[in-house]
C-alpha cells in the first residue's frame, strides 16, 4: 500500500551533481501516493531543467522568489504552509550552511524559514566538504534545531573520490520518509527518556556535575518521537531545544529527575536512560558559600539513586535500555552493567578527549543477553534511529517470547 497517500512533499533541489538523480525521487514519491512541488535553485536548474521536474511531478516548477505570475497562483507562503514536508535532495554544503544561519535569500531558503512543516536534508558533496568543521557545525545545528538528515551515504564520488557524501539513493530516501508518524512502529506508545548531566549543590554557588551535553538523549527521544511515540524528556541542565513533538519535564539533580521518571513511567512501553546521572552528591550542602579555608578539604558524599536499575526493577517494568559510555574495554565493561542492572538493552560508545562528548557524531554497539548489534558511527540523530529501530526489534521479540 502506497505509505505517503495524501502527503505534501515540497522537494527543494539544490546544485550538486546529485540532482540528476532528483527526477527519479520525484517519480517515486509520486508513486507512494504523495503530492509533489519542486523548487529549483539557480544552481540546480544548470544541472536539471525546470521542465523535466514540471513533467515528472505534474505541475509547473518554481526557481525565484521574483517570478510575478507564479507569485500570483500560488505564493510562496501559501506554498510554505502547503507543504506537509519538505525534503531537500540533494543538499549542497552550502545551502545546508545558508540554512544554519536561518538565511532567507532565494525561494528555496525562505521557504524553510516561512514553513511550519518538518524539514528533511539529504546531503550531498565531496567527502573532504562533508568533513570539514564548517559543515560538522552546520549539520550539529540543524540537527539540534530538529531538521531531519539523511545520509550521506559512502562510495565513489562524482569528483572520482571515495568517502561520505553521496547522496542517498532515491528508493532509500522513500523508504525513510515512509516511516514516522501515526503509522510509526511506536505508534500509540509512551516512551520515557532521560538527558543530560544532573547537578548536586555544594552550596548555593556549586555543584558537581557530569560531562554530558545532552545531544545522544535528546536525538533518541526525537528518533522516538519520529517514530510515532508519546516522548516524555526527563532532562538535566542542557543548551538543546526541545525535539519536534517531544515534551521536555526539566529535572536538576539525580534525585529531582528520579521523581520525575516514576511520574512519567506509569503506561510506559520503553524507558530509555540517556542521562549521565551523578553517581555521587555531597552529603551536606552548605545552605550558604563554603569559604576557603588553609589547607586541604575533604568532601563527603553519597550515593545517589540508580534511576536505570529502579525502573528495571520495577513491578511493571518497561522495556529498559541504557547506555554505557566508557574509556576502555567498551563492550565487557557494557555487558556488565545490562547484567547488573537487569536491562533489556544497552548501548554501549567509547568515550575520551577525542570522542564521545559535545559531537554531533557518535558510534554505538547496541547488547542485549544473546546478541549484539553495531550500529556504526554517524551523527547522533541518524544514529538514534538505528538505535529506535533495532529497540523496536528487540521488543517486538521479547513479547513473541513471552507470548510463546
Ligand atoms: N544511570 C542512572 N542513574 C544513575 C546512574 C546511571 O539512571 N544514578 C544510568 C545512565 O543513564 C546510563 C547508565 O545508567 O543509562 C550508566 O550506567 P552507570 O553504571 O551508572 O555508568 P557509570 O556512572 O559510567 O558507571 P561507572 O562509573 O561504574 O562506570
């Protein structure tokens, strides 16, 4: 059955050697039941003409802001708020960098900022552009701003080159863009996910804290949420915007987040504990300013509640993952933990000076009693729907085995 009946896709084409492949995405969107509009950048009309996209998607083609009698049938805010999507493949480098700075300088741009709809990226460019810093930034904000990438893909390039870069193909953009919403594998389940560092006061002025941005926990709930779940977001302290779709409940310390996951977790399907909870808080904090005093001072502290290994004890647990993030010996020392804290899952990345922290990009092994999966490196948000998607699998077996 034809999986994006109805929708609206506008599909942006910027000027990349990739656009020879756009008519055919076209062709297939068409063929998933979908409705489409194309808008050309100057740049992409010298690699494929207006006409073959008016001839492929069934209606006249748009590459200005200034052409007067398109403006005129429809404008481009009607058409920014026609859109139910908008998909942009491929995506130059730079338009992806006019699109981090929120640029409104040709029709293509302004109608990403003037649309209310999800937008979705497949990149494409020579490898060493796809690597470069600039990119990396522009990608992490967008990703962070919840647009959605996909790919790129690895292999020859135009340029003769080999790396990340190209384009997806066609029927792999389909696929992915047939997924989410209400027809998503998480439907109609809740899922609880934790985020970010927590902070346990000194005294009014400190704290101590974990290194943690946030990034791999918000990218899971939003994967959730692309799914088609009710995401509930226990987050500690982070510079993130709440995901698309995803309600954020703001905890501070381990045990203001604890409360708020055994809040939450009532008709819970999946408990996924991203967060990088303290271990630890000071056993008295001070009501006013420690002052310094000769010499050396010692800290007495506590543990704090292991909030991951509460709810996989729980009477009515749900499917538990966690994550492990360590320095060395990454798979034993994650093995360990989904045995000792009785998970049904766990993600397991290395983590350094080099790695790990404060990066788009990430790279998981995903164990479980009898398996493993490694679900390669990529950004966080691309990563966490390998993540979802494998989650999905595993919980779909575990009911079979409960059932059988
Ligand atoms: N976790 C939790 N509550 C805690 C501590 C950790 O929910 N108080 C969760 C994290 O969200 C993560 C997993 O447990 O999913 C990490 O396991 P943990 O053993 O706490 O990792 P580390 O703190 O790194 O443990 P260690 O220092 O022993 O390596």
């Amino acid at each position: 059955m034809p999986t994006l009946t109805g929708k609206h896709v506008l599909l942006g084409v910027t000027g990349g050697i990739a656009a020879y492949k756009s008519p055919d995405l076209v062709r297939r969107l068409r063929a998933q039941g979908a409705e489409v509009r194309v808008v050309l950048t100057p740049s992409a009309a010298r690699f494929v003409t207006p006409l073959t996209f008016q001839a492929v998607s069934g209606h006249p083609v748009r590459d200005g802001l200034w052409d007067a009698s398109a403006e005129a049938s429809m404008s481009h805010i009607e058409l920014a708020r026609w859109a139910d999507l908008v998909l942009v493949a491929p995506a130059t480098a730079g338009f992806l960098a006019r699109l981090a700075a929120g640029m409104a300088d040709d029709l293509l741009t302004t109608l990403c900022l003037a649309t209310g709809a999800p937008i979705v990226v497949a990149p494409a460019m020579n490898r060493l552009m796809w690597g470069n810093p600039a990119t990396r930034d522009n990608v992490a904000r967008l990703a962070a701003r919840g647009v959605r990438l996909l790919g790129p893909g690895s292999g020859e390039q135009a340029c003769g080159e080999t790396g990340e870069g190209r384009m997806l193909e066609p029927q792999e953009i389909v696929a992915a863009l047939a997924l989410p919403g209400a027809e998503g594998p998480l439907a109609g389940r809740k899922v609880v996910v934790t985020a970010g560092p927590t902070r346990e006061a000194l005294d009014p002025v400190r704290y101590l804290t974990n290194r943690s941005s946030g990034k791999m926990g918000y990218a899971v709930a939003a994967a959730a949420a692309r799914a088609g779940a009710e995401v509930a977001l226990v987050s500690g302290p982070v510079d993130l915007p709440a995901p698309p779709g995803v309600r954020v409940v703001p905890a501070d310390t381990a045990e203001a987040m604890r409360a708020a996951v055994q809040a939450e977790l009532p008709g819970a399907a999946l408990f996924v504990g991203a967060a990088a909870v303290a271990d630890y808080r000071p056993a008295h904090p001070a009501a006013q300013k420690i002052k310094k005093k000769a010499g050396a001072m010692t800290l007495e502290l506590v543990r704090n509640p292991d909030i991951l290994a509460e709810v996989a004890a729980s009477a009515a647990r749900p499917f538990v993952v966690g994550f492990a993030a360590e320095t060395n010996d990454v798979e034993a020392n994650a093995r360990l933990k989904l045995e000792a804290k009785k998970l049904d899952l766990i993600a397991a990345n290395r983590v350094g000076a080099d790695c790990g922290f404060d990066r788009e990009d990430n790279a998981l092994v995903a164990l479980w009693a009898d398996g493993r999966k490694d679900l390669g490196g990529g950004v966080k948000a691309e990563l966490a729907d390998r993540l979802i998607g494998l989650i999905v699998e595993r919980m779909r077996a575990s009911h079979q085995a409960q059932d059988s």
